[in-house]
C-alpha cells in the first residue's frame, strides 16, 4: 500500500507524492479515466519506442476510490531551479535545455496522436473564439507542414530533471503528440512568456532556431494556434493568450 504521507505538489486536477522511490500521481474524483490512462500510455509508448530518459511507469491502480499513476522517483534538481538558482549560468543552461529539446523532437513514435488532429479538436471545442477567428486559425493550421517529430507538449524546465552525474531525465508526457516540431517550440517560447520571463522566451527562441535550422518565423506562425489552444488550460492568461491569437501580428 502506498502512504501518500509526502505531498510535493497540488494542482487542480491531482496532488503528487513521494513514497520511497515511487512518485503517485493522485487524480480527483471523477476526473476523466480516459486522460488518465491516455497519460499512462503516452508515456508507455514513448519508453517502449525511444531511448530517451524518462522515468519508469510502475502501474496505473485505485487509491481510497481515487485513480492513480505510479512511475519512477527520479532523484535530482529541476533544470528550472538551477536556472533561478543561478542566473549566470543561464546561457550554458539554455544550451542544455534546448539541445535536450531537440533530442526529443528527433525521435519517432508512430502510435502517438497527431498534433494537428488534437489542435483541430481543440479549436472546434474552444467556445470563446468568434467563428472568423476560429476559421482562420483552422486554414492556418491545415496549411502547416506535417511532420513525425515526437512532441512533448509541455517542454518546460521544470519537466527536466538534472542528476548529480550531469545525466537528464524528461518528465510528464502527458500531452505527448507526433507532428511538426516548430508547434512544440512555440508552446515552449508561450510558457516562458506566460511565465512572465520574457527574455528567457526570447533567449530560447532564437537559440532553437539557430541549432535547429528552423526560421523562427515558422515557429512564429504556429503561436496564434497554440495560444488558442491553450485558452482553457491557462484561466488567469486569457488577456495574455488573446493578445496573442491575432494571427496577422505573425505574418
């Protein structure tokens, strides 16, 4: 039996324990199972698929009537607090950040969902954008390129796990995708932006562009649809999100 004694962190729809060497992800009642184990998945098939360094998925169960994940504790320091720890060192951690980044998008996994597929749905399912916009960011996205690059989807620093060997470790692949790799750097670009780190966004912006080879102009033309996509997820950004989804300031 797990003791969920050790709560590192709560969030709307779950709260993350630390049980020896087990991490438990414990859902809210009546959160959606499909998610749940979509979540599980993910990460399975990436593992299954991949010789990235992911943490272990131990088991999907039931704890006290609640659905849970069960995975791998990863020991180590967060890319995102080394960088907040040490601000000198941001250029050398960018470096690691983005070279990590396109390791992920390198890699293939075919069962994944399409991100163009999960971005359609997305845009039909948001409520809140007029039917002109909702049009037009639909004709922007058919228009996109379609790719195979494994797409984390949440490619952040704090999903980055640093060991005290200077080995990495890749978090939370719930949102995991196969699709171009220019959309998973413009949410990447947004979540430092809305994380009000304007330079870091910049930063990373352009150190991607350099390594990858992709004009940032491509990846500019993926934030209008991202931002979109992002509107139910991130209530308190809404004003942030809109300014962003007028798809001729990315022209």
């Amino acid at each position: 039996m797990y003791k969920l004694e050790n709560e590192i962190t709560r969030r709307e729809t779950k709260s993350v324990y630390k049980d020896n060497d087990c991490i438990i992800k414990l859902f809210i009642e009546n959160y959606s199972v499909a998610n749940i184990l979509n979540e599980a998945l993910n990460q399975a098939r990436v593992a299954e698929g991949t010789d990235l360094k992911i943490p272990r998925l131990r088991e999907v169960t039931k704890i006290a009537g609640r659905w849970a994940i069960v995975q791998e504790y990863v020991e180590g320091e967060s890319l995102e607090n080394l960088m907040n720890e040490n601000p000198d060192k941001m250029d050398e951690y960018m470096d690691l950040f983005v070279n990590i980044h396109l390791e992920v998008l390198s890699r293939h996994v075919p069962m994944l969902n399409r991100i163009k597929e999960k971005y359609r749905r997305k845009l039909n399912d948001e409520e809140s954008i007029d039917s002109n916009t909702r049009f037009e960011l639909l004709q922007r996205l058919e228009g996109m390129h379609t790719k195979g690059n494994l797409c984390h989807g949440d490619f952040n620093p704090s999903n980055i796990i640093i060991r005290k060997d200077g080995s990495h470790c890749i978090l939370d692949w719930a949102h995991a995708t196969q699709g171009n790799g220019a959309a998973d750097a413009a949410l990447t670009y947004l979540l430092f932006k809305m994380d009000d780190k304007d330079d870091v966004a910049e930063k990373y912006i352009n150190l991607f562009s350099e390594k990858s080879g992709v004009d940032r102009r491509d990846i500019q033309r993926w934030i209008p649809i991202v931002a979109a996509t992002q509107l139910k997820t991130n209530k308190n950004k809404q004003d942030l999100l809109r300014s962003w989804i007028d798809i001729a300031d990315y022209e």
